[in-house]
C-alpha cells in the first residue's frame, strides 16, 4: 500500500430509522509512508538526545545485552516500522536480576522511609520533567494518541508522588496486652524482592502502580515489561538512576516471557509476584507461585458492565459510555465491555451513542485531533473480527463500523452493535478493541442479574438520576470499582482491584502498600522483672 489514510473525523452518515443503522465513509487527507516515517525518526531522534530511548536491560544498575546477544524487535503499531531492536533476556539474565535485587534489599530496607521517600519524590520531579518525551514514547510504541500518553504519564507519575508521600505513613500497632507483665506490639516491614509483570496497554502506569508502593515500603524490584513495549519501562528506569535511587534496587529484564515468569516463579529470594494481565496468565502464575509459597497480587480480566437506566441524563451517559468504552481503542480492563441499556431509553442512547461514536477520528497517534490509534497488533485485531462475526451469527445487528478501517495496518473502525445477547461471546468474554455492544434489559433487577452474569468482577459504570437506585445497584454489584455517572474512574488515591476471577489484592490508595508489607507480632514479657 503506498499511501495511508489519515481519518479527519467527518463521515457521512447513512441512517435507517428501523435499524439505526450507520457507516462510515472517511474524509481523509493523505499521509505518504515517507512523511511518517519521516515523523517517526523525528521523535526517535528527539528521545535518542534526552537520553530516554534506552535499548537494553538494567540489571544492578547498569544496563546491558542478552548473554548470548539475541535480540527481539520493537515495533511502532500505526506503521509497522521497527523502532529498535531489545535483548530477548532469558532465564540467566532474570536471576541475575533477582541477585542484584536481593543484595540490595538489606540496605535500601534499612533506609529510614523519610530517605526513601527523597528518591521516590526526585523520581516523580523527574517524571514530570519529561512528561512530554514519555509521552512521545508510549505512543511510539503502543499507538494510543498522544493527548491519552501524556495523561497516562501523569496518572503513572501520580503512583510515585503518592507512594513518597505514603511512604512515611507506615505505621504498626500496639495491642492492649492480656497480663500485666507483656507488651504487645505490632511491627510491619518490607515482603522483600518483588517480581513485577506488567501488561503493554499502559507501558508506564501498570510499573510505576507497583514500583512505587513497593519501594516506599522498602522492597526492590525485578521489573518485566510486555515484549510489544519496553522502552517505556526502560526510560522509567533511566529516571530512577537519575533519581539516586541505588543500583539493584529496580532491575529490567525483557525478553522471553516464558523463561522470566519461570525464573522468578522458581526463585526463593523473590518473595512476592505482582502481575497485570489476563486471566489465564495469572491463574498460571498464581499456580507457580505455590511452589515457593510467594504472596501474589494479580490484576485480571474484566467484562465490564455499563448500565444506562431510563432515569439516566443521556447526554452525561453517552459522554461516559463513549470515555469507558473507547479509551486506548477499547484496550483497557476496565472498558465497557457490555452496555447494557433500559427499554425506555435504548432508542434514543442507540441513536446518540452511534452518533457520538461516529465523529471520533482514527489515525496515528502523533496527528491532531485523533481519538483512536490502532490495535496493538494482528492478533488483536482478529480477535475482534472474531467476536463480531459470532454476535452476527447468532442475530446481531452492526450499527456502526464492523470492519478494519480504511487506514490498514491494525486500525479498525470504532464500532457498535445492537441486538447483543448474553450467550454472545461479546457478552461473555473481553474484546478488548473499539467494540461497543448494546444489550437491552426491562428491569433493575435484570440489569443486576445480566450484570454479574459473569467470572468477571472489575470494573462496572451506572448512570442514573436516582441516589437510592445508585446506592441498591453498587452494592449489588460484583466487581471491584463502580463508578456512578462517571466513565473514567481510576486514580491513584482510591484502591483498584477485582473479586471473583478478576484478581486479588488491591493496587493504589493506602491500601495498596499493604501488599508489600508482612506484618510481624512482637510480644516483650517479664516487663515487671528489673
């Protein structure tokens, strides 16, 4: 293909009233692949000068190659193009990793937690002074567009901020003693080194959520970043040295996923494994992690539920269906993976979701204006073409988008299906692509029953004018956060984290800190004798 299409945004629209059905037809400005690639090395170049693009592991704070020197690609999604090349680190590389973490644990644990907060603050300084070549870099190499990198640089570098401030907030307890002569005291202290897998939708977010509490707690980290996405991990990495934070106290290994996760499964030094991703990889690991008796926290899966009641402000609904569903291209756990809609209000939340759905502008991440980058890969994008051919099978009716867009490589058209039913596999699995089902329900009570209808237990989204039903249907709910009239909920000062097969433990918040703490009982007797 010689040249790409770069959507602008305007399509003309082919509405039949019975069906409220539509398509797109882009109006679109022609990109050659020289004036992006031309881009691309652009921003390449910029990162190369910050000293940011860094393209090998970090082990003991110095950065280095696969011992045997092979090498995996790390390409940019919108294009295609390989960005640079990575060590593909195995099994050695992790343990010597997991070595460097352990020796420097003893110290960086025994820093007073005014010191550690010091360094997690400098790296938050740090962070912020290169939110603009950060978010260069996550769009590079993920594809989201670069108005969401930046926030995501943000929403990362607030983990940090918060983690210092927390870090000096770390208290024990002194329990009411039974006899006379004891005192009981309650001491919580570092789990140790901490083995830290972290997914490819957010490349900097989903580390620094762990990295952050686990090094204000006084734990040391082996880092592995997805394979689709390193540099991020590897900049982030960077500022920490630049920070002063010790040698061995964040490590980053890439590379062979397989071997990594069996090393740190197998090691006695990590003591605990934290992991974003699927749920399949987490059962996996959380199996593994028998072996060693390792404390897990793991972050899975969602199947996410909008609920849109008759009572609903359209206007905010529609707003806040389209942020839940459609942010990162729909690759995100917390999505809307269903939209579940009352009969009184289905028509008309048909008609203005679509419309809404239909002006937002596909493209590369790097160009103005555009709300949609591309799918992360192949992959990803035939799953979608999976799920849509099985919802049509089965008597689903495409509303709008449906297919691969016009732009080619993994960009695919922001999409919305009416007639969905619950034994459809987009009512029974995560599409994770810009894929919005709409399923129509009578009752709240079947809003709640088609709602937890799932293993799934994330992140679920009510809109409603009514405060009771808010209240009745939250705690009805079966999943971890819900957020009422609001599409975008996540933040660093409130827990994130799922029930059922969605994960265990909770990330963010104060709360999220304790997973990084052993909690030690301490009972001093004899306090009578002299």
């Amino acid at each position: 293909m010689s040249t790409l299409m770069r959507a602008t945004g305007t399509f003309t629209k082919l509405l039949s009233p019975s069906s409220h059905s539509f398509s797109l037809r882009p109006s679109a400005s022609l990109l050659t692949r020289h004036q992006m690639s031309t881009e691309v090395e652009n921003v390449i170049t910029r990162l190369k000068n910050s000293g940011l693009l860094r393209s090998q592991g970090l082990i003991a704070g110095k950065w280095v190659d696969a011992h045997d020197r092979k090498t995996i690609k790390v390409c940019n999604p919108a294009t295609g193009e390989v960005i640079v090349d990575v060590p593909c680190m195995g099994q050695k590389e992790t343990n010597d990793a997991i070595s460097s973490a352990f020796e420097a644990f003893y110290s960086w644990s025994k820093l007073t937690a005014t010191e550690r907060s010091k360094y997690l603050r400098k790296w938050y300084d740090l962070l912020i002074a290169h939110k603009e070549d950060l978010g260069q870099l996550i769009t590079l190499e993920q594809g989201k567009p670069l108005k969401e990198s930046l926030g995501e640089v943000s929403y990362g570098a607030g983990f940090i901020e918060f983690s210092a401030e927390e870090a000096k907030r770390i208290y024990g307890d002194i329990i009411p003693a039974t006899l006379p002569d004891r005192r009981l005291f309650v001491l919580k202290q570092p789990v140790g080194v901490v083995g830290a897998i972290t997914p490819w939708n957010f490349p900097l977010a989903m580390i620094t959520r762990k990295v952050g509490p686990a090094l204000a707690c006084g734990c040391t980290v082996v880092i592995k970043p997805s394979e689709l996405t390193p540099l991020t991990a590897l900049a982030a990495a960077e500022l920490s040295l630049q920070a002063g934070i010790p040698p061995g106290v964040v490590n980053v290994v890439m590379g062979n996923a397989a071997d990594i996760g069996d090393a740190i499964l197998a090691s006695t030094q990590v003591r605990k494994i934290t992991f974003t991703g699927s749920t399949a990889v987490g059962k996996k690991l959380m199996a593994g992690a028998a072996g060693t008796v390792k404390r897990v926290s793991l972050e899975l899966g969602g199947n996410a539920p909008c609920i849109v009641f008759d009572d609903a402000d359209l206007d905010v609904a529609v707003k806040g269906a389209l942020a839940a569903k459609f942010r990162n291209s729909g690759q995100t756990c917390v999505c809307a993976n269903r939209v579940l809609v009352q009969e009184g209000i289905y028509e008309k939340f048909a008609n203005a979701f679509s419309k809404a759905v239909q002006n937002l502008q596909v493209g590369d991440g790097f160009t103005e204006g555009v709300a949609q980058g591309p799918l992360i890969n192949e992959a990803a994008v035939q799953k979608v073409e999976s799920f849509i051919k099985d919802a049509i099978s089965k008597g689903a009716k495409v509303l709008l988008g449906g297919k691969r867009h016009s732009l080619g490589m993994t960009f695919y058209e922001p999409t919305v299906i009416g007639d969905v039913k619950s034994e459809m596999l987009l009512s029974r699995e995560e599409v994770f692509g810009p894929v919005a089902p709409l399923l129509l329900f009578k009752t709240e009570e079947e809003a709640i029953r088609l709602a937890n209808d799932t293993n799934a237990g994330l992140a679920a989204y009510i809109f409603t004018n009514s405060i009771q039903r808010s209240w009745r249907v939250s705690e009805a709910l079966e999943y971890g956060l819900v957020g009422i009239n609001e599409g975008i909920i996540s933040t660093e000062v409130a827990p994130f984290g799922g029930v059922k097969q969605s994960g265990l433990g909770r990330e963010g918040s104060k709360y999220g800190l304790d997973e990084y703490l052993e909690m030690k009982y301490v009972c001093l007797g004899n306090m009578n004798s002299n």
